[in-house]
C-alpha cells in the first residue's frame, strides 16, 4: 500500500511574481510502482509553458511564477493496491 506524501516546497518564504520560482517535491516512504499526480484546487495540473515535472513526476517546477499559480497544491500517489493524497499546501506568491 501507498503511504501518506509529504509535499515540500523551495523557496518556503515564497517567491516573486515573474521573477521568482516554486519548486514541488512529493515525498513517499512507502509503497512501489508508484504514479504521481500533481493537483491544484482539487483538479490535476495542466503542464504549460512555466509548468514542467521532473522524469518521475515526483517534482513539480513553476518557472516564472505568476498570479495564477495561486492555490491549493497537492500530490496523489497510487499503486495498483491504492492511493493517497499528501495534505495541501499554498505556497506564496508576491
């Protein structure tokens, strides 16, 4: 079974619109064949221009952040035997 993600955030102090970056990590201590999936208020994150993930999908990179980057972040892990979604988080965006 999936074990409850962490997700941590670079800067915690947050970041400047259209000069700063975020960047994403959804941690897991358990659980194999892993899937990765990346939401903002509750809906799975569109990857754009300024959206990018990491091979695994495991980290998240916003680069340049902006207004609309505002909201409620989360990461869903699941296996073939379950899921589970990390709490969320909001980062800062100035």
């Amino acid at each position: 079974p999936v074990l409850k993600p962490v997700v941590q955030f670079h800067p915690a102090s947050g970041a400047v619109e259209y000069v700063g970056n975020i960047t994403l990590t959804c941690q897991v201590e358990g659980g194999t064949r892993l899937v990765y999936q990346w939401r903002k208020n509750g809906k799975p994150v569109c990857i754009n221009s300024s959206h990018s993930l990491s091979p695994q999908n495991n980290t998240l990179w916003i680069v340049p952040v902006t207004k609309e980057d505002i909201g409620n972040y989360s990461c869903l892990v699941s296996n073939p035997v379950s899921e589970m979604e990390s709490d969320i988080i909001m980062p800062t965006i100035y």
